[in-house]
C-alpha cells in the first residue's frame, strides 16, 4: 500500500475534527458550568434537587416519558415593553395629546402609530404598556424622552416565540438548567407539551400523580398512556391512606378500594416539580 | 493460490498502477465557497463560543444590552449580593458587626453620614488603629476589602450599607467611585485621625 500512510492522516485528521467540534469544544464551552446567581438577585440556580426529585430523575427515564416530552423551551426572539409606571403633572388625556407630539419626529415616526393606538382607549389606569418593539436603541430613546417631561417609565424585556406563547415557559431553556440532570432528557419528539417548566405549570403533587394515574382524569380524552404500573390499587384497610388519589367518576376505583402512589411514583413528581426553568439569568435576560 | 498466480504472469507493461492527479477546480471552488459561506454563517451566530450566547442572540454585546436593568431595585440588589459575598463575613449579614471582629455598620455615623467620601475611602484603602463607631471604641484592622471591586459592585455595596438596617443615606453612583478613586493617594491603610481631615 503506496498511500497507506496519507490514507491514516486523512482518517486521523477527519475523526480528529468532529472529536475536537463535538467533545472538546463543548467541553471547553460548557464543562465549567456551575450555579450562578440570579439576575438582579441573590439567589442562587439552579437549585441542588432534593433526593426525591434526582430518583425521579431515573424513573422519568424508565418510563421513557422523554419519547413523548420534551424538556427545552425555544426562544425564537426578545423584545423591550415600555411600560408607563406614573404620570408625573400630567393628566391622561394631557398626556394622550403630549406623546403625540413628542413622536412626530420623523425617525420615531413609524412607531407613533403604534402609540397612538395603544392608549387611544385608555383610561389613565397604571402601569400601561404603551410599546412592544425588538429594537433596544428606540426603546431606551424613548425611555429617555419620557424621563426627559417626568413622566416615569419601565422597560420590561420579554422573550417571545411559539413556545412562549403557549407558556411553556416564561424564557428558552439554557445549560444552566441541566446542570443537576444525569443523564439530560432534552427529548426530540413533542407528543406531549414540553416539561422544562412543568412544576411552574402544574405544582400541585396531588394532580401530577392523578394525571400519571389517568390522564382523561385531568384532561378530557387525552392521548398520554397511563402510567398504572407506578400505582397500587389496593382495599382500604383500617382507614384510607393520606395518599390516595382523589379520582371520581369513572375513573374512580371500586367501591371499597383506594389508589396509591408507589415510591417510584411519589419520585417522579417529585422529579417534574423541581423542573423550574423560570429564574432571568445572565444569557436569558427577562424582566420577572 | 500462490501457485496460481506464479503460473499466470500478468502480462508485461500492462499492470495498473496509482498514479496522482490534480483534483478538479471546481471542487477546490466550490470548497472555498463553502468555507466562506461557513464564515459568514459563524460570524453571525457564533458569539464566539461565548458560553452565554444563545441564539436568538447573536453576540455578547447585544446580549448585554437587553439585559433588565430595573434601576434603583437591580442596584440594591447587586449590592446586597456583593455585600452577602465580601463584606458581610466580617461585618454579619444584618450590619451588626461581630465583637472582637469587626464595628457595626448599621447606626454607624460613619456610613449614615451626609457625604461618602470619608466612607468610600474605607473599603478603598483599608483601615487601622482606634476607630469610634456609635461611641464605642475598636482599635482592629480592616485590609482595603472594596479596592479589586469594580466601581458599579463597589458603589452599588456602599448604596446597600448606606440604606439598609435603618441607615437613611443617599446612594453613591460609580462616577462618584471614579473620581474618589482617581484621588487617592499612595495605597495605605488610613487612620480614623486622617479620615475625619478629608472633606466628608
């Protein structure tokens, strides 16, 4: 073999560029990540899941649930609300007429409309946004404008997308909310709704495990399957367990007989409670 | 098998051989294409591996601009947090100083007091000898604990100190930091004496 040497650097330098961009880059990105402090806070996150919620970690991943959910909220784009906080001397319909013609300038031109329509109705009531806009140079500017006649202002940045809008959560998901999960369950496939927030969404214990139990019970014809193996349907003994989930109606179970949550089960609701991915951090800035 | 081949000789002037050639110009253009292409693309969305950047961000600067900065609340806050993380081990987290280690800053007239400056001195060049703070004496020493803190951490500390636990006093800006600190002399621990000559 005359090439046999040539043919060993081209496999050697081709594995060694995806090691380099798909296991030493990221490394080197990310492999010091730790808890940071919250924006605008003192609080640290993400937070040392409790015992519970790291076993259920294991049981999410048993029972697959990351083939039907996943657990990574997409942020498409960010965007500044400026939002009146006080009127200063002026009254609302001074102020009506005021800011109309404050933004007759011809580079803020095309957001008067914008502002004119946003308090054609008002009625004077605070706080009240009066613009939505991507660009941060016209929000500031127009921050500074309305300090400028005492008028008081806030800007809120908002995180805006589809999955915003659905509320799956309040800003995108980032590696600083993985950095307790072994092994990280992003999941691909969206059957379900995403889980990155689901102990905002749903906190209550008690719900989480009925809907694990039955899902119709909680949404009506739901295609989730029921996760029955992780409950123990069994008769009341001496008196009912303080556990039991509170099914009615057809889901119920007979007469004389109470489900209970498994320890496998209690972990894993534990598990999705801890899934909070709502702190304003440092690389996704929101205004809580 | 061997055997075979000694008994069948290729014929002569007729064996295949590898030979070189130079690859075709339109892969080496259509690569360099490519490899401009890929530049741009890592230009616009990389933030240069920049471990904060996520798209829909596209660099650390504009990262930083949409960060919240809610004013007078983010600031109090920042500076709680540099206060919890470098002066409260000595001073406590309730501004009540720790005896044999450190004078309360709650009350003291040195921290509630009209101006900052004698104050910003502190943390900036460090303290030694007897000091009175609430009419008590302390003869300790306090090395110049604020003076690797960045002006904003530094001022947002002392606007936290000055308004917290029930001191009154206005807040110092990082502009004021500037300037105290672009008149300071050489790097020495002061006295209590050498403080009170400074315009306060």
């Amino acid at each position: 073999m005359k090439t046999g040497f040539s043919v060993f650097l081209a496999v050697f330098v081709t594995i060694g560029a995806s090691w380099c961009g798909l296991v030493l880059a990221p490394a080197l990105q990310l492999g010091g990540a730790k808890q940071e402090t919250i924006l605008n806070g003192t609080d640290t996150y993400p937070l040392q899941p409790t015992g519970a919620a790291t076993l259920g970690l294991q049981v999410y991943r048993a029972n697959a649930c990351a083939a039907c959910h996943t657990e990574q909220a997409c942020q498409t784009g960010v965007v500044c609300e400026i939002s009146l906080t006080g009127l200063g001397v002026y009254q609302p319909a001074d102020f009506k007429a005021f800011v109309r013609s404050l933004f007759v300038l011809p580079e803020l031109a095309s957001y008067t409309n914008a502002i004119g329509a946003s308090i054609n109705n008002w009625s004077g009531e605070l706080p009240k946004p009066i613009l939505i806009t991507a660009d941060k140079k016209i929000a500031t500017e127009m921050a500074d404008r309305l300090k400028a006649v005492g008028v008081k202002s806030e800007m809120n940045i908002l995180a805006t997308g589809p999955d915003i809008a659905r509320g799956w959560g309040i800003r995108q998901s980032v590696a600083a909310d993985y950095l307790y999960a072994q092994p990280v369950q992003l999941g691909s496939l969206r059957a379900g709704p995403d889980l990155s927030n689901i102990g905002v969404r749903v906190p209550d214990a008690g719900l989480l495990l009925k809907h694990l139990f039955a899902p119709g019970s909680v949404t009506k014809d739901s295609t989730m399957p029921a996760f029955r193996h992780l409950f123990e349907v069994r008769k009341i003994g001496s008196a009912p367990s303080p556990d039991a989930l509170n099914l009615t109606g057809k889901f119920a179970p007979p007469t004389g007989y109470e489900v209970v949550p498994t320890t496998d089960a209690k972990y894993l609701a534990a598990y999705l409670q801890s899934l909070k991915a709502n702190a304003p951090l440092v690389e996704a800035p929101f205004t809580p | 098998m061997s055997d075979e081949n000694k008994s069948c000789p290729p014929p002569s002037g007729n064996e295949p051989e590898v030979t070189r050639s130079a690859a075709p110009m339109w892969i080496i253009v259509t690569t360099l294409v490519l490899l401009f292409l890929g530049g741009l693309y890592f230009d616009r969305h990389s933030g240069w591996f920049n471990q904060n950047v996520y798209a829909p961000y596209t660099s650390a600067k504009q990262l930083d601009a949409f960060q919240p900065r809610s004013g007078a609340a983010a600031a109090r806050a920042r500076g709680k947090a540099v206060y919890e993380s470098v002066c409260g081990i000595c001073h406590g987290p309730d501004g009540l100083g720790k005896l044999g280690q450190a004078p309360p800053l709650a009350g003291s007239e040195w921290v509630d007091a009209k101006g900052f400056n004698r104050l910003s001195h502190i943390p900036l060049m460090g303290l030694n000898g007897a000091i009175k703070v609430g009419g008590k004496e302390w003869t300790l020493s306090m090395a110049a604990m604020g003076a690797a803190l960045p002006d904003d951490d530094l001022a947002a500390v002392l606007t936290y100190i000055r308004s917290s636990w029930g001191n009154k006093a206005s807040p110092v800006t990082s502009d004021d930091i500037k300037k105290i600190r672009a008149s300071l002399g050489p790097a020495k621990a002061m006295t209590s004496d050498e403080l009170m000559a400074l315009p306060e």
